[in-house]
C-alpha cells in the first residue's frame, strides 16, 4: 500500500516496483475524467489532445481503436457489463509508454476496478510484478477483463435454461419478454465483442524492451483465444434463443389456434339456434306451432336437435379433437 498514492477524488496511481530491478512501472487509473484529469495528463505525459479528448466520461467511442504515437500507444476497447440486466458497453482507454500505463473508464467495468484493488494490496502476485512492463500489464488487465465476460455467457445460459422450463410449463406469456431480453442482451454483447479479435491480433505485435517478443505474442495469443471462444459462445447462445423462440411461438400460436377453433365451434353451434329463434320471433300471421299448446316445447325440441345434429357431424368429421 506505500506505494499507492491517490492524487485526486478521480486519479489514482500504484507504482509496481520489484526491489531487484531498477526500474518501476506507474499505472495511473482514473475515473470519469474530466477537464481537469484531461490537463494533468496532457502536463505529465503529453499525449495527444484528440486522444485525451477521446478520454473524457462523456465522450463515447462508437469502435475499438489502437493508434501507435511517438512514445506511446493509445487504444480504446469496449467490454459488456449488465446494468439492471440490461447489457451495456463499458469503455475504457489506455495509454501505453515505457513505464507506465494510464486506463480511463467510467468505473462500470466491475473486472477492472477489482483487478486494480487487488494490485493495490498484494501486487506481488501480478506478471508485471516481475517484469515491471506495461505491454504485461495491459495484457493483464485485458485477460481479466475478457474472462469477465464468461460470467456473463453463464448468466444467459442459466437465462436459457429458465425460459426453455417456462415454455415447457405452458407459461409462454411470461417466456416471451424473457425471450426479448435475452435476444437483445446477446446482440448487445456481439457488437460489443465482434471487432476484438482483429484489435488482440494488432496487440500480438506490441514490443517492449522488458519482456521477449515470444512471450508477448504468447500471452497475447491467448487473449485472442479468449475473444474467439466467447464469440462462439455468443453464436451457439443465439441459435438457441433462437431455436426457443421459434418453440415458443409455436406453442402460442397452436393455442391461438385451439381458442379460434373453439370459438368457432361455438358460434357454429349456436347459429341454428339464433336462427330459429329469429324466425319463429317474427310476428308473422300464421307461424307453426305459435297458436299449438305444446308449440313452445316443439321449437325447444327443434333447436335442441339442430345443435346435436351440428355436434354429431363435427365428431364425425373428428373437429372437436
């Protein structure tokens, strides 16, 4: 901890340093930066001002980027994060220069707020502890960010698992928004994640003159694999969404289609009756059985056979099944 040092209610910077090395590696971690995180950034380090722009909470980056400046490399990456259970882009910067790496995010990026806690108290345990690179550093705040994102794949395979029992248990109402949220939950995550891998392959090439190439290219490798196992996880989660949502809509209209069919059975049957009862209502002159002592009971017999004879032809033609 005596080498954490807060330098201001935004700015944070841990100094990794191995005592048998000579040299020592800044991370500076800041949360929504603004004018002022943007000036004392521009002062220490002078970085580019369209890229400290970039940098500031409310600007949002719509692409990944990595651009290679004199001295440094500057890139903007995009994880998912859920909020409410809604999945949103969480955006976060880096500036990458011998000794140092800078990260700037709007802190909802849980895998990287808690990776810079545990540096904090035991960086003894990191890679660039014994390296003091920051091209190991960043390759390690990106594998805990990647890896953040397999809790979100199992969070919608518990979500999958949900729904398939709810369609399954005949409760197709309460599955359909479930269905839409988890559709648009899993489209959120593939814009989010579809252009990593090209921007992981770019990394592969990064030098520092702390660590073999070998090695980078190595860790970096893995990263990419990461990205590439989560987008097939993403496309084997959105067949089967889709696949549910197909079932589900079956299911619903197979149940539109028996309350249709029973409507119309009813109407069906019930039309002879308001037929008959239409005509013998008219005040005609000489109605049968209207003068008759049993005419009422002779018209209730009618109806009465009309709706079984109605009755027993559907059952022949095998309707009421």
């Amino acid at each position: 901890m005596g080498n954490f040092k807060k330098i201001s209610v935004k700015t944070e910077k841990l100094i990794i340093d191995h005592p048998g090395t000579e040299y020592a590696l800044e991370w500076v971690n800041i949360i929504d930066a603004g004018s002022k995180e943007v000036d004392y950034l521009r002062k220490k380090y002078k970085f580019n001002l369209g890229h400290l722009k970039a940098s500031v909470a409310n600007v949002f980056s719509q692409r990944p980027i990595v651009v290679e400046e004199d001295g440094y490399l500057f890139l903007i990456l995009h994880f998912p994060t859920l909020i409410d259970g809604r999945v949103i882009a969480g955006e976060v910067e880096f500036f990458i220069g011998h000794g140092y790496l800078v990260s700037l995010h709007n802190g909802n990026l849980p895998a990287l707020t808690d990776f810079f806690e545990k540096a904090k108290k035991d960086q003894d345990t990191l890679l660039s502890f014994q390296t003091e690179s920051s091209a190991t550093l960043l390759y390690e705040i990106l594998d805990r960010l990647l890896k953040s994102c397999y809790d979100l794949m199992d969070q919608n395979s518990l979500s999958i698992e949900e729904v398939e029992d709810l369609i399954f248990e005949q409760h197709q109402k309460d599955a359909v928004s479930k269905i839409l949220n988890l559709r648009r939950n899993i489209i959120n995550v593939r814009k989010i994640m579809q252009n990593h891998k090209n921007i992981l392959q770019k990394l592969m090439l990064i030098k520092s003159s702390l660590v073999p190439p070998a090695l980078l290219k190595k860790q970096y490798g893995n990263l990419v694999e990461h990205s590439k196992r989560i987008w097939e996880m993403l496309e084997n989660q959105k067949e089967m969404v889709n696949v549910l949502n197909d079932t589900n809509e079956s299911l619903l209209n197979n149940r539109l289609s028996n309350i249709m069919k029973t409507l119309t059975l009813f109407s069906v049957i019930v039309f002879p009756l308001t037929l008959l009862a239409g005509i013998f209502g008219m005040n005609a002159k000489y109605m049968p059985f209207v003068n008759n002592r049993y005419g009422f009971w002779a018209i209730l017999f009618i109806m009465i056979l009309s709706s079984w004879g109605m009755l027993s032809y559907f059952k022949k033609k095998d309707w009421l099944n």
